[in-house]
C-alpha cells in the first residue's frame, strides 16, 4: 500500500510540480508575469542564450514576451506554494518509503546533502544552513529535528505546513495584517502606522481584502466562460459554413459536368476554365474560413493557458500570496479585453453555377458567388374556384412534379402540376374521402400524401384517393384535452404529427404506429425534421425558431428578427446540408421573407424578401423551393 501511495505521490508531482524547462521538480521556482513559474536556473540558463543587452524574456510555456525586473531574473515573485508543494511530496515521499524518491538534499540549492529539517520551514537543511538558521532573528526560534528522526516520526505533512502568519519583512517581530489597495502591498501595523497613514493610502483588513479579490476573480472567470460558449458556438458554426461551401463546391463541379456532357462536342473546352475559376474561389473562401478557426483557437489556447495558471494559483497559493501577486492576476485577466474571435462569415459559404447554352463564342456559364431565390413559377389568385386560394397554408410535392395545397379556409386539398396546372381536389364534405378540415401536408419518399385532419391523420396517393387514417395517441398533456392537429413531417423512417391544442408532437411510425410522444408548450402550426436527427419548429406569436432532439431536449431557442426588430414566424424547412429556412412576418404584408440559418440556430441571411404573405414551404424533387403565399403559389429557383 505504501509503495502504491508513493508511485501516486510521484505522478501528481510530474504533472503539477515539475518545472517545464528541465522537467525535474522545482528549485527556487520564480514565476514570470504570465503566472508560469520555472527553477530560477533554468530561467537564467534561458536568458543567457539570448542576446546580451536584452531585457525581455519569452515564456517558454505561452510564448508571451515579457520585460525582466531591474533587479535582475533573481527579483521575479517566488512562487512560494509551489516551494511548499514540492516539499510536501518530498516529505510524503520519505514517509512512505518510496525507493524512488529524490535523494534528500538541502534547499539552499548547492546539492550538499541534508541532516537537519526545520518544521516551520518546512526546509531541509544542511550544517551549514543549520547555522545560519540560528544566527536569523526571523528563525533561530524555529524547531529544528535531525532527518532521520524526521523520517522515522511519521508526521502527517499537514503538521509541516508553513503557518499561516506571516511576519513582516520589515519588522520581523510584527505580523501581516492589513493590505494596502492603493500600493498593493501587505503591511504589519508598524507599516501602517510608519509609512501608509496618509489619506491617500487605503488600508484593508486581510480577511477583507482576499475575500474581494476572490470575489472579483470569480466575476471575471465566469464572464470567461460565457466567452468559451460563444467561442465554440463560432466554431461550429464556421464548421457549419465550411461543410455546407464543400457540398456547394461538389454540387457546383456536378452542374458543370451535366451541362458540358450534354453538349460535349461544344462546350468541353469552355467546361475547365470554369471549373477552374469555381476551384480558385473555393480554396481562396475555404482558406479564409481555415484562417478564422486558427485564429480564434490561437486566441483560445493563449487564454487557457492564463486560465490554467490562474486557477493553479487560486487554487494553490495562500491569501498572502495572492495578495502579493494581484496586481499580476489582475493584469493577466485583462486578456479577456483582447479576445476578438473571427466571426462566422457565412456570405462566401455559398457557390453555384447558372448554365446556358453555348452559342458561338458564348461562355459555358457563370459563377453563382451568394446564394438568392429567383421566382421560377407563380400561380393562383385570390378566390375560391380550383384555380384560386382564399388561404393556402401548407404545400407538399410529390416526386414527379406535382403539387399539393391546403387552404384552411376553403377547407380543401388541391392538386397542381408543377407548372401550375390545375388536376384536382378534394374538399371538407366529400364522401368518398372523408376530409373535414386539412391543415398541415407532408409527402415521403415514396409519395404518400399524409395530411393532418382535425383529430386523425389521413394518408392520400398521387391522385388524393384516401389510403389509410390513424388518430395519434389522445392522452392529455398539461391539462388540454382537446385535439387539434396541425403541422405534420415525415423522413425516412417516421411521420412526426404536432397537437397544438394539446401542444404535444407524436412520433410514429409509417403504418400509423405509436413510437413516441414529446411534450412542449412552444410547439405551433409548422415544424420540420432535420437531417441532423432532430425536429424543428416555429413559435408566431413567441417570435423565435426552436429545435429539440426526439427526447424533447432543447438544443436552440432563438428569436426571429428583421432588421434588428422581432418577427413572427411560421414555416420552416430544412435542407439535406443542414440548412434551415423560416418564413417571418416583421408585420405587413408584402414585407415578409424568407431566411436562412444554419443548424446552430445561427442566422445567415435573407434569401427571398418582398413577399406577400408566406406560409408553409416545401422542396420539388429538382431542389426548388415551393412557398404557398396565402393567395398564391410560388415556386423559387435557388441559385
């Protein structure tokens, strides 16, 4: 057991008290203005390999140059709790037994070898320190014990531990007890009462003064890590951007090899420069986003090793101590002030090519740089005959083109071609398909049309003939009993159903089959699922876009704006890149838009603006984007 005890002792003293230099445990370790302390030797030996007539010296640890005192390397701050840890280990290494402990040598630092130990020092000394530990008024009171017998007592090492009074280096014979705010210094009452009376000086009790210090170093620690959050939200939303330029580059390289295939004999030798000029944009925008995550993880890693040195000493040092070294602490917090991460610039993520046919000498294509909505396809107008609308609100498309429609107010579902031609509907009061009141719509990949029905959702084929119903769980939630189904998703795998009455989203499976049920009283009428396995929704009158994972976990709660000022918001869509796209109302109509943010909830920007009053959206199976626009439908060209 003591052997074990020692091996432990020994690796908590290789990561914490060995000096970074010469990796041995410290000697006479003096700490630099970073806070990382190193053996005074090894510090001089550093020195004497720069230049002569240079006053600075670079931290090995952080790399942060810093003046020397004129007083020479010798003048730095001891770090004394490193001096009493080390002694510490020695001591439990010599109670324990441990054949591999450091031979035991005296602390003066000449390698002559120890016979004594002095139990308020907690120091080793040899005969000739012995001596002059006796001539010191400061410490020939001391209680000084041989070695050996030292050794064999079996002290606990808290009995060894430097008391927690200390003398005054003036008046030897005076204790410490006040601290000077305005020099910074720890004073005996001799000192205050000699030197620091004046009106200017602001004495504090000690007690006082390092329960502040604390106090403040706290404040400023925890508002550092707020800054850690924003930082590694930054990340991941770079990263965000980066993948998602990546797919857009593939996806672009692809668009130019379709196009030039299918007019190969014309256009092969205009397809390469575009290509190329794609590529240099890529890696000119890619290296800038590489350039911000090595920037920010720089600006990281030097504040971490400030953190960590801080924490070391608040965690390690004595209130004296800290006291002496507050300036230092304070001035080394002030890193914070300095931080500037690289924002996460999602402009330049986006890249496309817009082809034309070669004609002559007419160029292959050009380069898309940011992504916008062109308006493709518009059609439908205010009424209530089959090609009018008095309230479409949800849309859904089917992998052949078509388009499906609900309009809540006319209560009916009605069928359009991809361009706008009207080919059917079914409405509240048809027998055949039972519809009452249709609401949300969603299609999967195999073209099952499932659509929310009051309290049942109903599941249609491409020609909206009724296949199958099933009513989602009616267990009550936060007291609602009554059911109104509004919004409707589906992947792969699921069909997600949202109860706003009893603001519940049910999770099942295709057949209809019950796998789970979520609870959440910001759920409304419009919500999509992720990619990135989660599901995502819209609050109107809450202004904000949320997402919680399938265990009803928040992972984002943002507010909607628009230039600056809150927005309503209603539908939502996600792309297969992790993109999420929202309709927001800022108040009239016709100054509603639609916006891009990434999976962080991060936003990015505006992509299709100036619309009358959009809702539900849906992708065609070519990626356009279809937008049911309360009057009208209209179908956007991403480019």
């Amino acid at each position: 057991m003591a052997e074990a005890a020692a091996k432990t002792v020994w690796k908590i003293s290789q990561g914490h008290l060995e000096c970074p230099i010469c990796c041995c445990l410290f000697k006479d370790p003096k700490m630099l203005d970073c806070l990382h302390s190193f053996c005074l030797k090894c510090l001089e030996e550093t020195m004497s390999k720069q230049k002569p007539e240079t006053e600075k010296i670079t931290c090995p640890v952080c790399r942060r140059e810093m003046q020397v005192p004129d007083g020479g390397l010798q003048s730095l701050s001891s770090s004394f709790f490193l001096s009493s840890l080390v002694d510490e280990v020695k001591q439990q290494e010599a109670v324990l037994g441990d054949a591999s402990a450091p031979t035991a040598t005296c602390d003066c630092g000449e390698g002559k070898e120890a016979t004594w130990r002095c139990l308020d020092c907690s120091d080793n000394l040899c005969q000739q320190c012995l001596k002059a530990h006796g001539r010191f008024k400061s410490t020939k009171d001391h209680q000084i014990i041989s070695l050996g017998d030292w050794q064999e007592s079996k002290i606990p090492p808290a009995e060894h531990s430097k008391p927690i009074t200390r003398m005054c280096t003036i008046h030897q014979d005076h204790p410490l007890c006040f601290y000077c705010d305005t020099c910074n210094t720890l004073l005996c009452s001799m000192c205050a009462t000699l030197d620091h009376r004046s009106a200017e000086h602001n004495l504090l009790k000690i007690d006082d003064t390092i329960r502040s210090f604390r106090s403040e170093v706290d404040n400023i620690l925890q508002k550092f890590e707020k800054c850690r959050q924003h930082f590694k939200s930054t990340e991941k939303s770079i990263e965000h951007a980066r993948t998602r330029l990546q797919k857009k580059l593939a996806q672009a390289r692809s668009d130019i090899d379709a196009k030039a295939e299918a007019e190969i004999t014309k256009i092969r030798n205009k397809a390469k420069p575009l290509t190329d000029k794609v590529d240099e944009i890529g890696e000119e925008r890619d290296s800038k986003y590489e350039k911000a995550l090595i920037h920010n993880r720089d600006q990281m890693k030097c504040a971490n090793h400030t953190l960590a040195a801080v924490n070391d000493l608040m965690r390690q040092a004595d209130d004296f101590e800290l006291l002496e070294l507050k300036p230092k602490v304070m001035h080394n917090l002030e890193f914070q002030k300095e931080l500037k991460f690289e924002p996460a610039n999602h402009g330049p993520s986006f890249i496309g090519v817009r082809c034309q046919d070669v004609v002559s000498d007419a160029e292959l294509g050009e380069v898309c740089v940011s992504e916008k909505w062109q308006l493709k396809e518009e059609f439908g107008r205010e009424g209530t005959s089959d090609e009018e609308f008095d309230f479409a609100r949800a849309v859904a498309c089917f992998t052949n083109g078509d388009i499906v429609i609900s309009d809540t107010h006319l209560k009916r579902l009605s069928l359009f071609s991809s361009t706008g031609r009207y080919k059917t509907s079914v409405a509240q009061g048809d027998a055949r398909h039972q519809l009452e009141a249709p609401f949300g719509v969603a299609v999967t990949h195999d073209d099952l049309l499932f659509v929310t029905d009051q309290k049942k959702v109903k599941v249609f084929d491409t020609e909206l003939h009724l296949v199958c119903e099933f009513t989602p769980s009616a267990d009550n939630a936060d007291g609602r009993s009554v059911s109104n189904l509004t919004a409707v998703a589906v992947d792969s795998q699921r069909v997600a159903v949202v109860d706003s009455g009893r603001k519940v989203i049910s999770v099942h499976n295709l057949d209809g089959s019950l796998i789970s049920s979520i609870s959440n009283n910001m759920i409304d009428s419009y919500f999509a699922i992720s990619n990135f396995g989660c599901l995502v929704f819209t609050n109107f009158e809450g202004q904000s876009l949320l997402c919680i994972n399938f265990e009803g976990k928040e992972m984002f709660n943002v507010k909607t704006l628009v230039n600056g000022e809150a927005a309503k918001a209603t539908g939502v869509l996600c792309d297969d890149d992790e993109t999420i796209y929202v309709v927001v109302h800022p108040g009239n109509r016709g100054d509603s838009e639609v916006q891009r943010y990434d999976s962080n909830g991060a936003f990015v920007a505006t992509v299709a603006p100036g619309l009358y009053n959009p809702l539900g959206m849906a992708f065609t199976s070519t990626g356009d984007v279809v937008v049911a626009d309360m009057h009208s439908v209209k179908i956007f060209e991403r480019m």
